[in-house]
C-alpha cells in the first residue's frame, strides 16, 4: 500500500483545488471535467501498475550482491626455488652477503610504507659522488632501511632521476615489459643478474616491480667493481735486503691467479746497477709467469710488464714512467679476461696492450723484488736477467681479477658495503644476494656452475665499455636466458635453440634523452629554431669537407 499511497498524492492533489472543491463543484463545464477526469483515470492506472511492481520487488528476496573483482594476476603462483643455503660452495672471485639474522624481517607495513615514501622525481642528494633517491626517513617517521641505496649522481647523464624521471620510469617500463612477455611457469625467471650496478637503487626499484607481478627471482648477482677485494695485502719493505726479496707466499695465499690479475704498488726507486724485477709470480720452474722488469743503468725509466703463456712472451713496454730518487710513485699493472694489458702511475694510463689471457693455475712462486728461480739461475740471484730490485715497494696488493684505479684506494668500500648489507636485509629469506668483482669472473662461474647462470641480466645506464662484454654475457646467460642492455655499448640477447638471438632493446624515451646529451653544445640552442636532433659527426665531417675553407687547404697540402 505505501508505494500506491505514494504514487497517488499528487495525482489527488492537482485533482482538487486547494480549497479542497472537486471538478464538478468548481463551475467548470462537463466537457472540460470529463477530459481531466480521463486524464486522471490514466495516472491512477499508471501509478497502480507500478505500485504493484514495486511490491512484487519487495516480495521477492533480494539478489546476491556481486563478488569484489579479484586483483589482477598475471600469471597462476608457481612454486619458488629453494634459496642458497651455506652448503652452496662460494665460487672464485664471489662473494655472498648474508643479511642479520637478529634483525626482524621486512612486514608488509613496512613494504608499503617505504613504497609509499618513494619519490618519482627526487631533489638533488649528493654523496660521495652517488644520487640518494631514498630519504633517511620514511613519512611515518620511522628509519627508512634502504636510505644507503644509491643510483648515478652525475647531472649531465640521460638518465639523472632529479632532472628527468621519465627517462628512469620508461626503462623500469620497459625492463618489466619484457620480463612479463619472455618468463613464464615453463621458463622462470630464477636467477637475476646486474651489471654495472652502483648503490643497487635502480636494481632494487626492478625487483620490487618484479615482486609485483609475481617475478621475483629466488637468486640476485650484482657485478660490481667496487665489491672487489685483494687476495694478498703487504705493507712491503726496503729493497734488496738479506734472504732476497719478499715471498707473498708467506701470506698463507694459495689460490689460483689467471686469466684476470691485477698488482699494485707504491714504488721508490733507487738507482739501478742492472735490470731488475719489480715482481714475478710463476710456477716452480719459471713457465708461465706474469713479471715486470725494471730497466737498468742504461734505461733509465722503463718498465717492461709481461706475460708468459705456454713460451709464448707477450710484453707490454712503458719509457720514462720512472726517476731515481726519493718519490714515490704509484703502479698498478692489470690483465683482463680477454688479454688486455694495462699500467696506471698515479691514477693514470699510461701503456694499453693485447696478449694471450694467462691460464687460471696456482702459482707457486710469488716474489716481489727479486726474479723466479731457473734452471740456469736456482736461487733467482741477482746475476741473472731480472736481478734484485733496488728501492722500496710498499702497500702491496694482489687481486686475482681486473681492477681499475678506484680499487687500489679502497674508494667507496663503506658506500658500497652498507649498500649491499642493506640490500640483503631488505630481502631476507626471499632472495639470495651475491655479488662479483667483474664480468669475466661471474661468467667462468656461470659457465661451470648452471645455479648461477642468468635468466634475466641486464645492464643500465653504464657508459663505460667492457672488454669482451657480447662474449662475457652469452657465456653467462642461462639456457633460455634474457640479456638486456639500456644505455651505454653492448647488445640485447636471448638464448635460443643452440645459439643466441639479438633482442630489440630500442626504448624511445631513453634513445631521445641519450641523443640529446651527445649533440654538439652549438646545436642545443645557440642558433634559432629546433635543435638538429640527427646530427652526426659523420655529416658534420661531410659539411666540412664540402666548405670552401676545406678545398683552400687542400689545395695548399696538395
């Protein structure tokens, strides 16, 4: 009845007047009150039949309401690989970072609130050189446990987070784009591997997006340079002295060096009364040995790094690197996993070479300042070729990989140790964090050891080029594994069938900012109008070549 009652109160309303006279009692004519009356009629029937409808609604129970939309899933929960326990025996040249079992896990609360802190395009925060996206307090006022993770701090590269996001958020696009369309239940993504990676925060931004979409890798390999450590450390002595030179053997060292090795030194050189070496580290009868020699009287100022490989000599001669008397100088001697031969003094190149990796073997024979014994020359006296150094060779350090300049210092040691610990922390009992000192090491690994191989190994924003890096990370990548480069050289892989397959890595955004960067400073707005974004150096020389000053000077050479 109340539906009926309240569809028919207006319709008795306009029926009679407001001193409450119906139709025949008005003075209207009774042509007129028949037409409203039928017009009445029809309202009344109307709002009965939909009364009725309206009970008959109410009578009835009502539906179900419909289920909440379920989150979108990508793809149905797989079953995760176990983590690397301590039984997993720690390969050559890697290190694993164990994160502190007294302190808790990472909650969810705490996931969400550190997600929620994060800035898309953070100020400007400079330390040591690295860009801090992540503040050293969260909104909620807690202590943020990824504040030591850093990202790329120089302003004029591409991709500097502070100047332009969305070069960062299109390769974060990108990457999980790829991640997504590639990896599945039949080929999982296990194993991820950086290289280049810095203070892990771009790697740690991935992972998490990873998380997201159900990808999160049971095992994460970040190579990095600044994680490397010395295999021998010597604060060395005056040389000569009694019983010969030094034996680094006395170290307890008795690992492998080769094909990577690196030496550094500070060096004061004395005058010479004949060639000398520097060092010589060989085995027990002086076959493949890797030395420096020093010149003698009548070569003042050069050094001589070389390598032996199978009695084959490979040399890498260096003039005037060196003065007798009283300064010191610092060297550092290196060979890469594909025969580059390097000498720094004092933080500079000074001699670049090719020759033959030396092999991965333990050598017995490790002597700074005095040659390996022969056959001709048991007690490796100074009589023989290569005599007895005449100096002081202190802060002795040996690596058994490539190292550059940074690492003779202990550059970022403490940067890049919170980083990692924090990093390791921040997945506990998820992922497992190992870390390797260079590319060419980690891929030896990966080569023996299939656990280690990668299934998803990217490299981004490293400008600097690697030797042998097409060849390092075919190596390194699983059986169906994914290679991914976003700025700097290098080329995007994937495994397939028996060989590997080049993948399209061009992101617009990326390739835009990049181009920008490296145009001449006279097209990016000295002149009116937009800048030539195609410039080229190679139609820049063309455009030279065709000017009339170029023919002039031509004409004179000529």
């Amino acid at each position: 009845r109340a539906p009926l009652f309240a569809a028919m109160g207006p319709i008795i309303e306009e029926v009679f007047d407001e001193d409450g006279q119906g139709p025949d009692e008005d003075g209207v004519s009774g042509d007129a009150d028949t037409g409203a009356v039928a017009a009445v009629a029809v309202r009344v029937r109307v709002a009965v039949e939909a009364a009725q409808a309206v009970g008959a609604a109410a009578a009835s129970p009502p539906p179900p309401p419909p289920p909440p939309p379920s989150p979108p899933q990508l793809r149905p929960p797989r079953e995760r690989r176990p983590l690397d326990g301590q039984e997993v025996h720690i390969p050559r040249g890697a290190r694993r970072w164990w994160p502190d079992e007294s302190i808790p896990r990472v909650t969810e609360e705490l996931r969400e609130d550190v997600h929620t802190s994060v800035s898309r395009q953070p100020r400007r925060n400079d330390f040591s050189s690295w860009q801090m996206p992540f503040a050293p307090m969260l909104r909620s006022g807690r202590r943020n446990p990824i504040c030591a993770l850093g990202e790329c701090g120089d302003p004029t590269c591409p991709s500097y987070r502070p100047k332009r996001p969305e070069v960062r958020e299109a390769v974060e696009k990108f990457v999980l784009e790829k991640c997504v369309s590639y990896f599945s239940s039949d080929n999982p993504l296990d194993t991820y591997a950086s290289i280049g990676c810095g203070l892990l925060a771009q790697d740690w931004i991935l992972l998490e997006k990873l998380r997201r979409v159900g990808l999160l890798p049971a095992r994460a390999i970040f190579v990095e340079l600044r994680t490397a450590r010395p295999v021998i450390k010597c604060e060395g002595a005056e040389l000569p002295r009694a019983g010969g030179g030094i034996n680094l053997r006395q170290t307890g060292f008795m690992g492998p060096l080769g094909p990577e090795f690196a030496f550094s030194a500070h060096v004061t050189f004395n005058y010479p009364t004949a060639e000398s070496t520097l060092f010589e580290f060989c085995k027990d009868n002086g076959a493949d040995s890797i030395f420096v020699r020093v010149g003698g009287p009548g070569a003042l100022g050069r050094l001589n790094f070389g390598i032996c490989v199978e009695d084959e000599y490979y040399s890498l001669p260096v003039e005037d690197c060196w003065t007798p008397g009283n300064e010191t100088h610092k060297f550092l001697f290196t060979c890469g996993g594909t025969g580059v031969l390097r000498i720094y003094l004092d933080g500079e190149t000074i001699a670049t070479g090719s020759a033959r990796p030396p092999k991965a073997l333990v050598r017995s024979t490790l002597l700074v300042g005095q040659p390996a014994p022969t056959a001709e020359n048991p007690r490796g006296s100074a009589t023989s070729s290569g005599g007895a150094f005449r100096g002081l060779v202190s802060k002795i350090q040996v690596w058994d990989h490539e190292v550059d300049w940074l690492c003779t210092e202990s550059m970022f040691t403490c940067e890049v140790d919170r980083a990692y610990s924090q990093m390791s922390q921040w997945f506990y009992g998820e992922c497992a964090i190992w870390t390797f000192g260079t590319l060419a090491a980690y891929a030896a690994v990966a080569k023996s050891d299939p656990r280690f191989a990668a299934d998803l190994l990217v490299k981004i924003d490293v400008h600097d080029e690697l030797d042998g890096y097409d060849d390092f990370v075919c190596e390194a990548l699983a059986p169906r594994g994914l290679s991914l480069v976003l700025g700097g050289p290098g080329t995007s892989w994937c495994r397939q069938g028996g060989g590997w397959r080049r993948v399209d890595n061009s992101c617009d955004i990326l390739d835009r900012a990049e181009e920008k960067t490296k145009m001449p400073w006279a097209l990016l707005g000295s002149f009116p109008g937009v800048p030539d974004r195609h410039f080229s150096v190679e139609g820049s020389a063309a455009a030279c070549r065709q000017s009339a000053a170029h023919r002039a000077r031509r004409r004179r050479e000529q």
